[in-house]
C-alpha cells in the first residue's frame, strides 16, 4: 500500500492552518508533569489535556468547537513556547489568549476569577465561591475546577482544601504538587 | 433515538483516508502531480467539511473529491506528464492490475472510472457521483475504459 510520504503531510497540515481552514489546531508537548496535548481555536488556547487518549480529547473538541480539527502544530507554537517557560521557571504569566466559549456560564465565571490568582499564590474553594459572590457553593466551584479544559494556564493547582490541604486535581495530587513546587506555593 | 452517524473530527477521517487517497492518485497521475494533487484534495475536503450534516458514505465522498481534482489535473496543459504511474505492487484484481500500466493514456473520467472499479471495489453509485454523472453512466465508462484497455494490450 502507498503511504504518504512524511513531508507531504507536513506540508498539509501547515497549509490547512496556514489556509485559514481549521476548526482547532492541536499538537503534543513534553512537560515535566508528562506529555501534554495543547489545543487552539480560532479564538485561543483551549485545551491542555494530561495523559491524552487523543480519540476522547478529538471527539470533545470537534463537539465544541467544530469537526475540522487537525493535528498541526503552527498554530499552538506559542503556547508551547510559554509552557516552556513556565517550566523553565522564567514566566510567571502566561500571554495567551484562552478560549472559555464552549463551557457553561457558571464554570467559565469560576474559570475566568480563576486566572486572577497570581503565581504561587494559593486559595481554597470556599475562598473562590465567595470571590465571584457565591459563598455557599464551594462544592460547585470544586465541580467546575475538576472539569477545567485548560489546566497549568488557567491555574486549578492554586486551589486547595480548606487548611490548605492538597485535595482532589484532575490530572492527579504529583502534578498539583508539582506545579506548587515549581511557583515556591508549597504548602507545609 | 437513533444515533445519526456523526462526522468524525477531520483528523481520524484524514488518517483513515490518506493513504488510499494518495495511492489512488499516484495511480492516475504519476508521483509528482500525486504529490500536488493531495494536498488539493484534502484542502477542499476541509474547506466542505463544515457544512457536512453526517459522517454516512465518507470514503465514497473523498474519492469523489479526489477524482474532480485529478481531472482539473489532467485538463490543465501544464501539468500534462509523460511520467508513468506506478504499479501497484498488490492488486486485489491481477487481471486489471495486468492492464493498469496502460491506464494513463485513457480519457480521464474512464480513467478514474476503471481505477475506482477495479482498483477500489466502489459502487457504480458512488464511481457516478464522483464523476458528476449517474450510475449507468459509471458503468459505461469503466466498461468502456476496459475494452480500450484490452485493445492496447493487444496492439
């Protein structure tokens, strides 16, 4: 059987992007808390998945955003450049633009307050129900935290128990940890 | 409720259709305008893809759009090619596969007709729909397109 010969792959998947064409764009990166699958809209960064099954993350974004998502990786350069960064201990805050559009309104409002939690700063679930004036709904907040498309950028790991306890992350406890360790907010 | 076949996201259906594609267009083109030829394909399968309504008759849908593309190929004067397509080296139709060498000085859409036929098991249905035509219509150019076939073999 005739396979298509590397470069002429690459060279597509450039032109589509180049062209305009794509839904999302998305690509792999390497991290010390493991390869990552990063995403793009038209709009902006819109995932960052841990352990990627790419069939699961693909069939989310395509429900979200639109079926013509594409692996190609132009497009999600910069974001993988900053998350470079971050790692590297040489960025603080992150440049890029995100995109929140497909989530419901309440998840993007914790999301969006979210981004606002500076670098190795911490806070608790209860603290952020009350930041976007909802106090008694820690437990939803929690919910909307477990669900965040977008971890590291749109920075969940600065949420923690009450006490400060280390308490539930998507991507698992060692990449919280992790990710506290490396901005100094790790707690006692 | 039944399930209504979704469109998949373009990325599995690009990887499940882009080596036959491009095989299928080395056969009626030769490697180079091949070469051409599939980043076309898939740029308009992109630029189509958004307005698909289900994911039903997909492979049928990229040899379609692979067909229309190596005619406009064909039909330009530039791009005219002496170069001889490749032979397959596995065809599931050793008698076609015998006669394929010979392929590239039929008429384009009898071309791609017999190809479709005999190299890739496509419906009359679908061959019709790729060529813009009817299903009859698929049938008389692959028959035609073989009987030109035998005949140059002959001389």
């Amino acid at each position: 059987m005739t396979t298509v010969p590397e470069p002429l792959d690459r060279r597509f998947r450039e032109a589509a992007a180049s062209a305009g064409l794509l839904d999302v764009a998305y690509d792999y990166a390497d991290s010390p808390v493991g390869r990552l699958l990063v995403a793009a809209s038209n709009r902006g960064l819109c995932m960052i998945s841990y352990d990627p099954e790419p069939d699961r993350e693909l069939d989310w974004l395509s429900a979200s955003f639109g079926a013509r998502v594409l692996r190609s990786p132009g497009p999600v350069d910069l974001a993988r450049r900053e998350l470079d960064e971050y790692f590297e201990g040489e960025r603080r805050e992150f440049d890029l633009r995100v995109d929140l559009t497909p989530l419901p309104g309440f998840q993007r409002t914790v999301l969006e307050e979210l981004v606002r939690i500076p670098y190795g700063h911490v806070d608790t679930y209860g603290g952020l129900a009350r930041r976007i004036g909802k106090p008694q709904a820690a437990r939803a907040v929690g919910g909307a935290l477990n669900r965040n498309p977008i971890p590291i950028v749109v920075p969940c790991h600065r949420i923690v128990g009450a006490g400060g306890r280390l308490t539930g992350y998507a991507g698992g406890l060692e990449r919280k940890q992790a990710l506290l360790g490396l901005e100094g907010a790790l707690l006692a | 409720m039944e399930a209504v076949a979704q469109r998949p996201p373009f990325e599995r259906f690009y990887e499940e259709r882009k080596d036959e594609i491009f095989g299928y267009l080395v056969r009626l083109l030769g490697r180079q305008a091949a070469e051409d030829a599939f980043q076309e394909t898939f740029l308009r399968a992109l630029r189509a893809y958004g307005k698909l309504t289900h994911g039903r008759h997909l492979r049928a849908w990229a040899f379609t759009i692979a067909t229309r593309v190596a005619i406009d190929v064909r039909r330009r004067p530039t791009a005219a090619t002496n170069e001889a397509p490749e032979v397959p080296v596995v065809d599931r139709r050793p008698a076609y596969a015998e006669l394929e060498h010979l392929a590239d000085r039929l008429p384009p859409a009898e071309r791609a007709a017999v190809v479709l036929r005999y190299g890739y098991d496509l419906s009359y249905d679908d061959i019709g729909a790729a060529l813009g035509s009817s299903a009859e219509a698929a049938r008389a150019a692959a028959s035609s397109g073989v009987r030109r076939l035998r005949r140059k073999e002959t001389t």
